[in-house]
C-alpha cells in the first residue's frame, strides 16, 4: 500500500485544495489525509475514481456535491448539504451535520453519527440500481425527506427517544422510503406522506445497512436488529395530480 | 345542480365541395375532432384546440375555423374567459393549468418603441458592403488589462474568465427533454450548432441524441436536480441555475407522469411514469449567500472552466436582485419577463405575476451600471421575443444577448394553441408520443429554425446598418437610439428613454 498524500490545509483556500486532491487522485494516489480542516467548502466535489479521503477538521459547505464514487470520512462535523447531489460513493461523518443534507441525492451512501439539521435528504431520488441511502445516528429537524423521489433514509435516534420530534417528515414525498426507530407520531407527518407497517421484510431490508453503519462507528449494531422501527412512505407516487384542471 | 356545458371554444366546418376526403385531417388530428362513420367526415367542434394542424393538412383548403362561434351577452368586466374559469372551478375545485405564455392584453411595451436611423447627418452603413460585427461574449470582462513588455512583444497578464463565443446575439432558450420531444429538441441543437450559436437544455437532463451538439448546450440545473450528474456539467458549454421563470415566478414545475416515457425516465434518472417535481425554491439556496455557494460549486466541479448563468423571473425587484447576482461570481443573469412561455403555468400565475421584460432589462442594465458591475455579468433577455425588432431593441435596452423559445417552436410548427400541458401535440412538439414526434424531422426541423436565427441576424444588421452602427457592442445599453412612442411618464424615466420627438 502506498503512502497516504498528506496536506495542511490550514489558511488554505478550497480551489487550490480541490485542485490538489483532483490533481492527486487523477495522477493514481489512492488515499488523501486533509489535517487542519477548518471550513474548506465543496471538499471532493465533483471527483470521480476510488479514492479515500480523510477529512480531519470541520469542512465547509457542500462536501462530496456531485461526487461520484470516491469515500470520504470527516473526524468532526459537518456544514451546510453534505452529499449534494452526490452521485456514488459514501461520507462518513464522525459528527453531526447541517441542512439539507443528502439534498437530491442520487446513489451512494451518506452516514452520519450524530445529529442532522432542517430537510435532511430533501428531493433524494432513485433509478433503476442507483439508490442512495442516508443513515442518521442521531435525530434530525423538520421537513426530514421532504420532496423525497426515492432511496432510503434510516434515523436510528440514538440517544433520543422519540428518535425524531420535528415536524413535517415526508411533506410531498412521492418515491421511496423513510425508517425511523420506535413510532413516529403520525401527528409529525407532512402532507402526502403515510406510515405503515414495518414488516420482517423490511428488517431484512435494511440489517445490511444497520450492520454497515454500526461497522463504520464501532457501535453494537445488536439494539438496532431487535428493535421497532417506523416506514414512511408516499400515499401516492402522483401527489399532484389531483390539483389542478385544465383551462 | 348542472352547470350545463359552456359554448364551443372553436367551430370546425368543412367545405364539403372542396372536400375530396382524403382523411388527412382525420390521420392529424390528435384530438379526436375528426372521425369517419359511413363513409363521412364527423366532426366533435368541443375536441378542437385550434392548433390548425388539419387545417394546414389540408389538400384542397376546405377547412374553416371560427373561434367563439356563440356569443355570450357583452360585458366588459366580466368577459367570457372570466365566466368560464369561474364555471371550470365551481365544477372542479382546482387551480386552472394553462399552456404558453401570458394571455393577458397587456401593453406591450416593444410597439411602443422606435429605433432610430441615419439621415443625412451621418451616413448610415450598407451591410452589404461592410463588414457588421455581431459576434457577442457572454461572460465576465475584466475591469481592466494589464500587460507586460517582453522583448518587443506585449504578453497579456490578466486571467479572463471564460466566456462563450455566439454568431449572434440570440439563442435558444431552455425548454426540456420531457416538456418537450427528442425530435424537437433534436432540431433546436442542430440549429443552434449550424448558425454559431447555444440553445438550454432545460432542466431534464441531456439525452444522448444530443452529445453530437454538447459544445452548442447550456446545461441547467433546477430546484428538481433531474438528470444532473458531473457528467452533465461537464457536458454543456456553460451551466445555467435556473431559479425563476417568467410564466410562473416564485413556484415550482410539474411534470406530469404522462410525459415520463422510458426514455425521459432514463434522462431525468427518476422512476417510469412518475411526477417529476421541482419544489418551488432550491432548498439548498436561501439566500443570496447561498446562491453564491452554489455558483461556485458549479465551477468548482468543473475546474472553473464553465461559465455559470443564473436565470430569474422578472419580478418587482429584479434590478436589486440581478445586482445580488452579479456579486456571486455567476458570469451572466438570464431575465426571464412575464411574457415568457411555458408547458404549463397555474393560470392566474401565468396571467397575474411579473414584470415585463423590456421594463426589467433596463432596469438591470442601468442599476449595474450605477454600481459599476455591468462588466461582471452578461444580461440575457427572454419571455416573449417575437422578431428581430424586440431583438434590437432588447439589446439597445442593454441585453448582450436574448433567448427565443415560442419563435423557435413555431418554425418548428407550433400554432401556439396553449395546449402544451396535455401532452397530445399534432406537431409533434409537446408530446412524448412516438406517432406524433415522428412528424418532426430534425433535419427539416433545423433547418426551419436555423432559417429564423439567419433572417433575424440579417434583419439585425440591416438595423444597425441604418442606425450607422457597425458592431454590436455600440448598441447595447444604447437607450439613446430609442424612443418611447405613447408611454407614460413614468415607464419613460423607468427605462431612461426620451419620449418621440424628444
């Protein structure tokens, strides 16, 4: 295994550090270790390959927007819409996150161990094996999956019972699914989103991602696999349709 | 109680002595007006939309069209359309969808502009004779240039932004693979690619027909985020953030999952036959910070080599606004006015919301010019250009360039009957039905459309040869050469023009 490219990017500015993690990458390093992280925004934006990057330090805005296909992982928080429009590949925060997390999302992988703040996983969607999944430890603020067209989120409300108590999950969702621990009072559901039965199946679903989660933080993933869980899903995929009428 | 049925819109008759019943306009017609029982021509008036699609079918011009054939009592507040939206929502409960642009009569502004011409005092130019310089650059310039001396040579040392280069002060405006079809859209790029000029491709994605054109594309992204992946961005020329439009300022689009065929759902990358949403805002723009984020997000993730456009709604503030803009690090802000078209609008927004393009260009153009930032952003003009003259007068408002939609689609065959929305277009043009798209042949399609950005350019010049300009850039923002013919005191002082005579 080569030797991890390692940059300070204490003072620096984010083009000249994009520029030098695309530059890298493109050039075949493997692995990024960024130190000193102190709000570099759009970190890995738009790169392509497999690299890892580790982010040590607190990255701006818009980390990992458009990425697709490389892992980064943050030792600290997060800002403003981690995962933006991320095409494939996964971020790992060891922290908590801003708004707009996972905003229209499009495959890959978002987990984040602590909190999340307004319209986590707004407008994600889905096609065909492209399904991107955002896994929250914590809880999260209103308007969770607002917009949603598909994918799946999972909020396992570690440390917080009930595991959401913001309003408006789901509001004009009309594609795939929301998990949350424990029961979800239907009070808190936004228009045009319904819960229903979370059956064995859908545990069997989701224990991979549970499983996978709980790897990256080294938590027991065993209260999480015997446990209840809440589904949210679109009471229809046509939520407009009856709105309007022609002239 | 029954509402009954309102008067026919439109009433069909045939000239049967003309007729040789061919059944072209049976074959045509996608609305079902026309059908054949025993051996006769039947016609359903109701069905008509009056896209004229028979009527330009017809061999032997037997077909007649009258619109309104039953008269309701006169009265001038409560007009017939008034009447039947209030009778369409007493039965519905819903909000009215309506196709194309503002069917409002509103003033409009551009006839009641002049442009001017030489006499004698100085001579004006002959186009045929010398050169006219309409090449424009969309794009940042700098404040100023700075060079250094080497050996003899004078190297330029100031970084340029990237700019796109256009034959013509005129492209194409954005209207998406879904709203529209694959061979209309097919017949816009290859316009586009022929005359030296761009053409948006809407918020839909780009699909694949398209790659051969990409160098000729501006790649937009929505509030919905379909079909944007860094392949996409790295695609266009440029990447426009599409934030308003004028048919519908300040809401979202719909399409509707009639028109998701499997190819628009591959696109778009969203599931078969459902509704494609774009919520009203960008949820990740809150504000005018947030814009600039995602500005330079854009050109982050490609390598800051794109320009990056950011379209608006003419609205109360534009001038305000387009100045928050011009400080994002966004090359050029696109003015959608309240004329500008559509596949569909909620009714009393279409009709009620906005402000009219030629009010709002110079508007814009002068309050950057105040701040000393006009040379930030390139202003593109669009919603409701109908010939070369809105062009001239457009960019002597202080437009660099302007988008063209409707005009576009109706030299592709739109009679713009407004009936967008139903996804049936005789013309082959709103529809993702393949019997009716394969009525467009993107060769002869181009070839119209590139036709109309020929004409309009020679027109072009022919004005600005008359007014003694040689290049482009001597009419743009030059309010000077334009008088206002019976406007009020106040639309004058809004746009800084003198009034005739003046």
């Amino acid at each position: 295994m080569a030797e991890p490219l390692v940059i300070d990017t204490k003072g620096m500015h984010y083009t000249p550090l994009n520029r030098q993690i695309r530059e890298a990458v493109a050039s075949g390093v493997k692995e990024i270790v960024l130190n000193n992280v102190l709000g570099q925004r759009f970190i890995g934006n738009g790169l392509r390959g497999d690299a890892k990057i580790t982010v040590n330090g607190v990255p701006g805005g818009d980390l990992g927007m458009f990425m697709s296909g490389p892992e980064c992982e943050v030792f600290g928080d997060a800002e403003h819409a981690p995962g933006n429009t991320m095409d494939n590949g996964v971020l790992i925060i060891h922290g908590s996150a801003g708004d707009a997390v996972a905003h229209s999302m499009r495959g890959g992988k978002v987990f984040v161990e602590g909190n999340i703040g307004y319209r986590g996983g707004i407008h994600m969607k889905q096609y065909e094996c492209k399904r991107p999944i955002l896994v929250v430890g914590g809880t999260t603020h209103a308007f969770l999956g607002e917009y949603m067209a598909g994918g799946l989120i999972l909020v396992l409300g570690i440390g917080h019972e009930p595991a959401v108590q913001d309003r408006g999950i789901g509001s004009g969702i009309h594609g795939g699914e929301i998990v949350i621990r424990g029961d979800v009072d239907v009070k808190l559901l936004g228009v045009g989103a319904k819960k229903v039965d979370f059956t064995e199946e859908d545990l069997e679903n989701v224990t991979p991602v549970i499983e996978e989660f709980c790897e990256r933080f080294d938590i027991d993933p065993k209260p999480f696999l015997n446990t209840n869980y809440s589904k949210i899903v679109p009471s229809s995929a046509r939520p407009f349709a009856g709105k309007y009428t022609w002239e | 109680m029954s509402l009954g049925s309102v008067p026919l819109k439109y009433k069909i008759s045939i000239d049967r002595d003309q007729c040789m019943k061919c059944m072209r306009c049976v074959d045509n017609c996608s609305y079902g007006v026309y059908r054949i029982e025993d051996d006769k021509i039947i016609i359903d008036s109701r069905k008509c939309t009056a896209c004229h699609r028979c009527i330009s079918m017809c061999p032997r011009d037997a077909i007649n069209l009258k619109e309104r054939p039953v008269d309701y009592r006169s009265h001038p507040l409560w007009t017939t359309e008034a009447r039947e939206d209030v009778i369409n929502q007493a039965r519905t409960g819903k909000i009215i969808l309506a196709g194309m642009g503002n069917a409002v009569d509103y003033p409009i502004i551009f006839d009641r502009l002049v442009l001017d011409a030489c006499q004698v005092t100085n001579p004006s130019i002959d186009p045929l004779r010398e050169p006219m310089e309409l090449r424009t650059y969309i794009g940042k310039k700098p404040s100023k240039l700075e060079f250094t001396k080497n050996n003899g040579d004078i190297d330029l040392t100031t970084q340029l932004t990237p700019n796109l280069k256009l034959a013509t002060p005129l492209m194409i405006g954005h209207m998406s693979y879904g709203a529209i079809s694959l061979n209309a859209q097919l017949s816009l790029a290859k316009a586009v690619a022929k005359t030296g000029t761009f053409m948006g491709t809407g918020e839909g994605g780009m699909h694949e027909s398209i790659y051969p054109y990409q160098d000729h594309t501006i790649v937009q992204i929505a509030s919905g985020r379909f079909g944007v992946d860094i392949d996409y961005l790295e695609r266009g020329a440029a990447i426009e953030i599409k934030v308003g439009q004028g048919a519908k300022p300040g809401i979202g689009g719909h399409l509707p999952g009639e028109k998701v065929c499997a190819d628009v759902s591959c696109t778009r990358m969203i599931p078969l036959g459902s509704d494609a949403i774009s919520p009203a805002p960008h949820h990740d723009i809150y504000s005018i910070e947030d814009l600039a984020q995602l500005v330079r997000s854009l050109k982050e993730a490609t390598n800051w080599e794109k320009p990056v456009f950011v379209k608006i709604a003419a609205v109360h503030n534009v001038a305000a606004i387009a100045a928050g803009i011009a400080r994002s690090s966004a090359d050029a802000v696109v003015i959608d006015g309240f004329k500008g078209g559509t596949g569909a609008a909620p009714k009393v927004f279409r009709d009620n919301v906005g402000i009219p393009i030629e009010a709002a260009i110079a508007a814009v153009d002068q309050k950057l010019n105040d701040q000393g930032i006009r040379n930030e952003v390139s202003i593109i003009a669009s919603g409701g250009i109908r010939n070369s003259g809105d062009l001239a007068k457009s960019i002597a408002l202080g437009a660099d360039a302007v988008y063209i939609g409707t005009a576009s689609l109706i030299a592709l065959g739109c009679r713009v009957c407004g009936n967008c929305y139903r996804g049936l277009c005789p013309w082959g043009i709103a529809t993702q039905k393949s019997e009716l798209v394969e009525r467009i042949d993107p060769e002869v399609g181009a070839q119209n459309v590139a036709n109309l950005i020929h004409a309009w350019t020679l027109e072009l010049s022919e004005l600005m040869g008359a007014a003694g300009l040689n290049s482009i850039e001597s009419l743009r923002g030059n309010r000077e050469r334009l008088r206002g013919y019976m406007l009020d005191q106040g639309l004058l002082d809004v746009m800084q023009i003198d009034s005739v005579g003046a």
